[in-house]
C-alpha cells in the first residue's frame, strides 16, 4: 500500500518540530556545556537560518497549496508562525549569549532578513567574482576543514576603523565572516577574537593571498594570485565609492546598536510569554519619540507657509471683523471614545505603568495629523476593560478627557481615524520601559459613495499587529466563522475586542471656534476656547503688528513662543483650563462678547499662571507615564497656582510683573528663548 502523501502545511509543521527538538538540545548542551562554545555559536547560526526558511515557506502557504481540505487552516497556520517566531527569539537570545567576546560584540544581531538577503546574493556573487575553476575546487578540497569554510575570507586590501563598530584589518588577515548583510558591511571576526564591520570590497573567499602564504598550494595559485591582484585594482578604484556610500550604507550601524537596546523590553518578554499574542512594539509612539517633534500638537498648531513661502496658508484676518477668518476643511468631526473590551492584559513580570489610546488622522498608507494621547481608567475588577472621561469633582483632566475634534483637510479616498491601543509598562526585574501596541482599530470617515459617516456609535474591531499587517489576530479574540449555534456565534462577538467610538454634533459657537483652528489638527475638545484665543493673538501678531509681510526677525512675545508647550504637557494646559475658567467666571456678558478684552485677559492670566511655571525650577521635567514625576508636577501646579491667586485677590490685579521678582518665588534664570518667537523656525 502505498504511503500517505501530507500536505503542504503538514510538511512545515513536521519542519517547525524538528527545529523545535534541535533546539531545545542546543539549549540543553550549552547548560550542560557540552561541546565547545564555537561549535554551539554554529549550530544556533544553523538554526536560525532555518527557521528563517520555514518561516517564509510557511508565510507563502495558501489553502490552494492542500491537496485536500483542512479544517481551521488559517489558525494552524497562525499557530506555527507564534511557534516559529517564539523559536528565533530564543535563537536570538542564545546567539547573543554564545558571540565570541571582542569590542563590537553588539553588532552579531543585524537584522534577519538582510543577513538573508545578503548571504545568498553575496554568495553568489563571490562564486562569480573568485572565477574558480575545476582545479581550484579540487585544490580546495583537500584543504583542512577550516581552510574550506566559506566563511573564511582573506583581506585584499588594509581597512582602518573610522568609526565605532569598524574592524581595522591588514592585507593578507584571515577573518572569519560572522554575519554578512545585503548593504556590503559584513560582521567579521579575526584571529584575536575582536570583531567588527569590514567592507565586502575588502574581502576574498579563501585563505591565502601573498606568494608567502601559499607554500602548501600547487601550481593552480598563480592564476589565483593574478585574480586577487586583479581585485585589488578593483579594490582601490572602489575606495573612493565607498566613502561616499558610507553615509548611507553605513548608517545601519547606529540603527542596529538602537535595536538592539530595544530588542530586551519587548522581545525578550514575548519569548518569555509575557506579552500576549498580536502585541507589538507601539508604532505611533516610535513616531513621537524618533520623529522629533513632527507629531506633536506644538507642530501642527504653529501657522503653515504658502508655496511660495511669503505668506500663510491657513490663517487669514477678515478686514471687517478684526477676527480669524473661518476655514472649512474637507474633514471636521467630533467624536468620543467611549470604551474598549476585552482587551488582553500583559502577564506577571511587568507593571503597567499607563493603558491609554494614540490617535490620529490614517489613510492606510501615512499618518496624516498629529498623534493625541487619551489615558484610559483602569478597574482591577475588570482588567480586559478600558473606560475614559471618569466623572470627577472639578475639570476633567486633559489627558482623560475621550471628547475629541479632527480637523484634516486632506484628500485621501480612505482618510479615517486610527486608534493604537497601547500600554506602557516597566520590567519588575530590570526597571526596563517599554511600549507596546495591544492592537489597533480604524475607523474610516466615508461610506463606499464618499458620503460623510452619521453621527451615531460604532464598534470597531479591534486587529493584532501594527496598522500595516493584516489578518493579525489578538490572543483573546475568538475565531470567526468557526462552527456552532446563534447562541455560540453570539458568545464568540462578545469575546472579540471591540473599541467604542460616538460620533457626535456640537453647538454652533464650538463649531465657530474649530473653524480658525489650523487646518490639521486633532486635540481635546474642551480646549477649542483656549486654542481659538491662540490663533487669534497668533494672527494679530504675524498679520497685523509685523511692519512688512517679508519681515521674519523675532518677535517679543511671551504666549507664542511658549503656547505650543502646552500641548505637549497637558497638565499645565490644564492649569491654562482653570485659570482662565475662574477668569471667564468674573467676566460680565458684554466682556465675554468683548473681542479685545478677551485677549488682554487671556495674556493676563497666561502670565500669572502657566509662564510662570513653565520657568519655575521646583517644577520636575514632563516624562511620560512617571508616577512619581506626575504626582510631584501636580503637588507644584496646584500649590503655585493659589499662591498667585491669592496674591491676585490681595492686589486686585492679575499678571503683575512683581511676582516674578519676589524673593519667595524662586524663578530659573533668564533666557530669550521665553520671550522671543521665531517665525522662521517653528512656521511649517
């Protein structure tokens, strides 16, 4: 009887055990050292390679690959891949343990599939540049095994480190090739054990260059040595091109030494079991942190440059009025966020240090608006649940506050909003922060016709992964489609993790604000009011004080050279909140209807409040999700702000320049970065 044929997703998974067993007795044999170090560094450098193979075998299998129907196939397949990938994170971390000792040792961990990618066009092409022909084969065959390794490669040409990470080498060294990638800078290992980056270029296949080092060859080396030689011109016509590709290529080197920092607070803990299936590092907050300030709300509310770069885009003075002139943008709409449920939680190890949710206008392709952050509240009863806007005595935070506003007025066909659902954690046994995605939703704005989305509430699936995979699921959703009664379905919907978004309509005088707002923009909407006065002092300034239209030099103003700050650290826009509504409170009708009496008040209060603290020294450094930080930011923003309220009322007058020189208030040295605005740095 002939034997069973299995299938093409059978054969990977026999693969993915074998791997599986090679490397649990690789593990064992390094605990029990058996064996030499070198000879395990191999063996895990084998296994890696592959279970990259498989991996990208088992990422290009499709049903139709069957050759007859397997149930649940999606899900088998998902499961060998966390199996796969859980196996080269552990490979990972034992290749990093069995490196050789040497002053670059970091640098064994350069990206996967570059390593790949290169080893086997590298390959190739040292086949086709060495031109070896059957006598060399023959030659190299009764070779030493350490001689044939393909592996060992002589240095053609000397190569001196210029910077940090380089291997500095000699004509006619013997290194051994420890990693190789696709940008031409290989991981290389001499004979003292230091390792480093050396150039391909710099590099021969084999063991032997000068006429000295060949006493053990045959008569086949002269034409060996005529092919070096011949590579050694090509060596130094390339010295020239490779100081020019070094700024490029060479740039990798700080971009692995980052990762490999990165690789301990997220990696590590996924091989661990910590981090649930479909979590990954955060995107939008990689975004905020590496990006610089290009995300940020102090960007996008700073005025944008026409084309020509001698006016303004977006802000505009109506002559009758004296006001901001109203924009409208293609995209304007107010929402909530409600909720999130079953939401995985992290495992033990970690302590979460902040659930929260960044949002921002997506296409699919590019984030399109700044990213705003709205801290959820966390209930140890029902810790798969997230719930914002908590019902507190006083103003609700910023920070917490779910009632947002997305001003865009892009183009995009698919412009929506994406939720990154993320969480902030520490590593109980290292004090290591991390961020991390637990999965994402996005909610487009327009139907399939292009028409705008009613106002109404949606639920909206939450997906494993980052926003550019598909088809990722997170470890508490249910699969979908599996079999079973209406009841069983119904059991299944609850189980999946669902985000609670309302879209909702405002009152006109909110929707007269958002519209002198820029033209890109997405924040809180409780601070419409504060951000409407900005732009209007932001417009009388630039549109009206300036002598000329072509004038740039900076400008003496206190509120826009520090305003945007705000935005960035919530809580003093929060402090900004409560000043101002207390001012608001002993206003009359007529004031508040009183365009420039609004504006004097509003500086008045700004400069008895939030710039004095801006530039106070008892005020600890903003850091993200710090409790301690944040606790003692609050403590100093309450305690100063009734001191100069209570110095209001005793004076009767409010933004006194005294206090600033009062003993009692301590005050950081002068700087005029605090009054001057720049127009031409911080204009977009």
């Amino acid at each position: 009887m002939a034997p069973k044929r299995r299938g093409a997703l059978q054969l990977v998974q026999r693969e993915v055990e074998e791997i599986n067993r090679q490397t649990e007795s690789l593990v064992k044999d390094v605990q029990n050292q058996v064996g030499s170090t070198e000879e395990a560094f191999r063996r895990c450098q084998e296994l890696q390679m592959s279970s990259e193979e498989t991996l990208r075998k088992l990422k290009k299998l499709t049903k139709a690959d069957e050759l007859a129907p397997v149930g649940n196939y999606d899900q088998r397949k998902q499961e060998e891949e966390r199996r796969l990938q859980s196996i080269l994170e552990r490979l990972n971390s034992l290749s990093l343990e069995l490196s050789p000792p040497g002053p670059s040792s970091a640098a064994g961990n350069v990206s996967k599939e570059d390593s790949d990618d290169g080893s086997d066009e590298d390959e190739d092409s040292d086949d086709d540049d060495d031109g070896g022909t059957d006598g060399e084969d023959e030659d190299r065959a009764v070779k030493p095994p350490s001689q044939s390794d393909p592996r060992i490669y002589t240095v053609l040409s000397d190569f001196r480190g210029e910077q940090e990470g380089d291997l500095s080498v000699r004509r006619g060294e013997v290194l051994r090739i420890i990693r190789k990638t696709a940008d031409g800078w290989w991981l290389a290992q001499d004979t003292k054990g230091s390792r480093g980056l050396v150039p391909r270029t710099y590099l021969k296949i084999g063991s032997g260059v000068d006429d000295d080092n060949d006493e053990d060859e045959d008569d086949g080396d002269d034409d060996e040595n005529e092919e070096s030689e011949e590579e050694e011109e090509q060596v130094e016509e390339l010295t020239e091109d490779r100081d020019k590709q070094r700024s490029s290529s060479h740039a990798n080197w700080s971009t692995v030494r980052k990762a490999l920092t990165e690789i301990d607070a997220t990696d590590v803990l996924s091989a661990m079991g910590v981090i649930p299936a479909g979590f990954r590092p955060s995107t939008l907050n990689k975004l905020l942190v590496e990006e610089g300030g290009t995300y940020r709300g102090s960007h996008y509310i700073q005025p944008e440059l026409s084309q020509s770069q001698l006016s303004f885009k977006d802000l505009f003075l109506d002559p009758d009025t004296g006001r901001v002139r109203s924009r409208q943008v293609r995209t304007c709409v107010c929402f909530t966020l409600w909720g999130c449920r079953m939401i995985p939680t992290p495992g033990v190890g970690v302590q979460v240090l902040s659930r929260h949710i960044r949002l921002c206008a997506f296409d699919g392709a590019q984030v399109l608006s700044n990213i705003h952050t709205v801290r959820a509240a966390y209930n140890s009863k029902s810790p798969k649940t997230w719930s914002f806007s908590p019902r507190m005595t006083g103003i609700l935070p910023t920070l917490l506050d779910g009632e947002c506003f997305l001003r865009c007025d892009s183009t995009a066909p698919n412009l929506g909003i994406l939720f990154e659902l993320g969480v902030t954690f520490i590593r109980n046994s290292t004090g290591e922060r991390g961020d991390l995605s637990c999965g994402w939703a996005f909610l487009k704005l327009t139907d399939d016709a292009g028409n705008p989305l009613p106002n109404r509430t949606y639920e909206l699936p939450v997906s494993g992964g980052t926003p550019y995979e598909t088809d990722v699921a997170v470890e508490a959703s249910a699969q979908k489609g599996s079999p079973g009664g209406v009841f069983q379905q119904m059991l299944q919907a609850r189980r999946q993790p669902k985000l609670i978004v309302k879209l909702k309509s405002t009152n006109s005088r909110t929707r007269t604000q958002l519209s002198v707002l820029p033209d890109t923009l997405l924040h809180s909407l409780s601070c419409v009011h504060l951000l409407a006065l900005h732009r209007q002092l932001l417009a009388d300034t630039l549109l009206m004080d300036r002598p000329t239209m072509q004038d740039a030099d900076l400008i003496c103003s206190p509120v826009l050279s520090t305003f945007p700050v705000l935005l960035d650290q919530t809580d003093l826009l929060d402090a900004l909140r409560s000043a101002w509504l207390e001012a608001e409170t002993s206003m009359s009708r007529a004031q508040k209807r009183d365009l420039s009496y609004l504006k004097q008040e509003f500086i008045k209060v700004y400069m008895s409040s939030v710039y004095f603290l801006l530039h106070s020294p008892s005020l600890p450094r903003h850091r993200w999700a710090d409790p301690s930080s944040e606790e003692q930011r609050a403590r100093v923003v309450y305690a100063t702000l009734e001191t100069l309220k209570h110095l209001q009322r005793s004076t009767g007058q409010s933004g006194r320049p005294e206090v600033f020189v009062d003993q009692t208030h301590s005050h950081l040295a002068f700087d005029i970065s605090e009054l001057s605005f720049d127009l031409l740095r911080v204009a977009r």
